[in-house]
C-alpha cells in the first residue's frame, strides 16, 4: 500500500507540473496585449515607452518561454503566484481575500445539499423500483438538468423580487450574534441554489450505491438469519454508500475553494469564481494563471486524496493493491 501510494504521488506531482507548463504557455501564445490590464486602470491613456519597457523587463515578456516558465515556477515553489495586472497587488493575497467567502458559500451549500439528498437517497433505495422511486428518479434528472443561471435566477425573482424574503445579491461583512444573522440571511439563496443543483446529484448517487448493497448476496443471506431490516439496511445499504461517498468527496474538493462562477457573478459574491471572471474580462493573466494552476492542482490532489481514502476505506481495494 505504501509503494502504491508512493508511485501515486509521484504522479500527481508530474501531472500538475504538466497542467503547469500547458497553461503557462497557452496564457503565453494567446494573442492581445499583456498589458491591457495594466493600462485599463489607467482610463484608456496608452503607457509611454519607457514604462512599457520597464514593465516587459519586470514581468519577463521579453525572455524565451522556458526561460520565463522556470522564472514563474520558482516564484511559485516560493509562494510568489506574480503581481496582479489590474489592482497591482500581489496574486496571493488576491486569492486569499476572495479565499474566505467561496469557503462559506461552497461549505453551506454542500452541506445543506448532504443533509437532504443522503436521507432521500437511503429512503428512495428501499422503495426502489416502485412508481414513487422512478417518479423521484425522473424529477432529479431534471432538477440537475436544468441550468443553474436559470434556477438561480427563477429563485431569484421569487424569493428576492416578488416575495422579498431575502437579499437579491451582495454579501455584508459582519460581526457578532445578530451579524451572523445578516450574513446568514445573505447567504441563504446563492447557497440554496447551488444545495439544489448537486442535490440532484447527491441523492441519485447515494440511492444507486444504497439500492445496489441492498440487492447483493449478502444482503440476501443476511435476511436468511433473521436480521432486522433496519439493521441491513444500515450494513448493506448506508455504509456502502458512506464508503463510496469518501471518494466522491475528493473529487468535489476542487469546487470548494474554486467556488460557482455562476452563481458568484449573479449574485455578487467577493469570492474566487468573481475574482475568476473579471481577472479574464481584464486580461489579467497572472491572477488568471494562477487560479487555473491551483484549481488544477486541487483537482489532482483531490483525485489522489479519494483514491487513497477509498483504499484505506474498503479491504478489498487494499487487497487488489497488495496483489499487484
């Protein structure tokens, strides 16, 4: 197991050294300016030559690619991701202010979609293949089908225009108990929307993996010696899907820190997918650059994260290992 895991991180880390090197040098060749950015914030007025010159020897616009991309990943292995373009600040710290609100809205919705999806997958796993399971099988494919600008936009004029239960859009910094409550109230609909779209989700998986412990042989013989059926249903039913759940969690890491462009830019939430769209509407290429790498990166991570977990989790993954 310690040899597998071994030759598995070895690969992550030449995978995102790859995904490091093909997106530097798709950002390099793509064509426009790069210092648009730069002289956006300028209200249009064109950099003199001597800044533009100054400004190319800074970056390293002037070096050949691999010359620039082992600049670039020494700075990087350094915790230095560059200098953002646009606001002039330094990317890290870009990150890390958007960092904090896509954290609280990816948390919430995840866990608001968990909390419902679980219990109704379980449930539907026991009526399976009854007129109610195929009928809840049909709403979820739709429900995660439809496209969730549209559904947070339909909540949107609902919940926020018509009914006026919660904020339209925004995120107020707050502090204290009845803070906490603002924060909530603002947080309530962009998280609902995304809790929705991977209910959908959530729930057929947890139904599929419950429905097909509870139809293996096992589970058969289990009611041959006169377990309960609540008692099966949680060894043959739930706990597989918990199990399974471990390595679908490693890949759903990189949407937590990544965030919902969509949803962030419709509801004009400061977070990492907001940050994503404006850096590529300015040209912005290190911010761009770097959010890519670290996505990638995180989606690596995750993969390997849930391939381990899934190993540790289930004996008989450690078992296919040992035999190889």
């Amino acid at each position: 197991m310690l040899a597998y895991a071994l030759r598995r991180c070895l690969g992550a880390l030449l995978t995102v050294l790859a995904l490091s090197f093909v997106t530097f040098a798709v950002f390099a060749w793509l064509p426009g300016d790069p210092l648009a950015a730069f002289e956006s914030q300028r209200r249009g007025r064109a950099l003199d030559q001597a800044r533009r010159t100054a400004l190319v020897e800074e970056l390293g616009l002037a070096a050949p690619l691999p010359a620039r991309y082992l600049r670039w990943l020494d700075n990087a292995l350094r915790g230095d991701l560059g200098r953002s373009l646009r606001t002039q600040r330094q990317v890290t710290e870009e990150l890390s202010h958007r960092l904090g609100p896509t954290l609280e809205l990816s948390i919430a919705s995840t866990l608001l979609a968990l909390l419902a999806s679980l219990p109704l997958g379980w449930w539907l796993a026991r009526k399976r293949e009854s007129l109610l399971d195929r009928s809840a099988l049909v709403g979820l494919v739709a429900l995660y089908a439809l496209p969730i600008f549209w559904l947070a936009m339909l909540l949107q004029a609902l919940l926020a225009v018509h009914w006026s239960v919660v904020p339209l859009y925004g995120r107020l910094p707050a502090s204290g108990a009845s803070g906490l409550g603002t924060r909530l109230h603002h947080l309530a609909l962009p998280a609902a929307c995304l809790a929705l779209h991977q209910l959908a989700f959530y729930a057929r998986f947890a139904r599929n993996t419950a429905a097909e412990g509870l139809d293996s042989i096992q589970t058969l013989f289990a009611r041959a010696c006169g377990l309960t059926e609540a008692r099966i249903t949680w060894r043959h039913g739930i706990l597989p899907s918990l199990v399974a759940l471990i390595t679908l969690a490693g890949l759903v890491l990189p949407s937590l820190v990544s965030g919902a462009v969509l949803i962030e830019t419709l509801f004009a939430w400061p977070g990492l997918g907001r940050l994503f769209v404006v850096a590529i509407q300015a040209r912005d290429y290190p911010v761009v650059l770097a959010m890519t790498v670290v996505i990638g990166s995180l989606t690596v991570t995750g993969s390997l994260l849930a391939d381990l977990g899934g190993r540790l989790a289930d004996p008989r993954l450690r078992h296919q290992v040992s035999e190889r």
